[in-house]
C-alpha cells in the first residue's frame, strides 16, 4: 500500500481503496530486455526503466513512480524494472465502488 500510494495516479485515493487495489495487483520483475503485454492493464512502475509502446509504434520511457498510458500495448524493461499491475477492469471495480460509497 505504502508503494502504491507514491505513485501521483494513485496518490489521491483513500487509504482502504489502496489497501483494496493492492490485494488485487499483480508484483512482476522485469529483467533488462523483457516485454510485458501491458494492453487493457494499469501498470505502474516501482523502480527501473523500461519504454512503453502505443499500437502507432510512438514510444515513450517510464520511470518510477509512473503509470503505463492507457494506449500502450507493451513495454521493454531497460534496466532490472518491478512493476505492480491489474487489468482496468480490476482498477475500474476498485475505485469505481469506492467512488460509490
């Protein structure tokens, strides 16, 4: 919860929604070179670098702290990266019934 909750996108929501939304997420290492498919996924970056690819092939370089964009289909870790993710639909579920209450 603590990791989540210094990423901005996330930085904002309650506490308990956190904790919810880090039960739910998946912890994955990345080593240097290695693709994830990041499409219909949130995925944030704890520490490493890695370069997110959009379906147009635009590239962009995400570092710790940041959040995959929305429109990227892979990304390639450029040095040792771990990453925290969960589909949309998951953060979607989360945040959606804490913005219900």
């Amino acid at each position: 919860q603590n990791e989540l909750a210094r990423i901005p996108m996330l930085a904002g929501l309650p506490g308990q929604t956190l904790g919810k939304l880090g039960e739910r997420m998946e912890r994955q290492s990345l080593a240097p070179g290695e693709k994830k498919d990041v499409q219909g996924q949130l995925v944030a970056v704890l520490n490493g670098l890695a370069h997110a690819t959009d379906a147009g092939g635009g590239r962009a370089t995400v570092e710790p702290g940041s959040t995959v964009a929305e429109d990227a289909v892979s990304m390639r870790a450029l040095t040792p990266v771990m990453i925290v993710w969960c589909s949309r639909a998951v953060y979607d579920e989360v945040v959606g019934a804490a913005a219900d209450v």
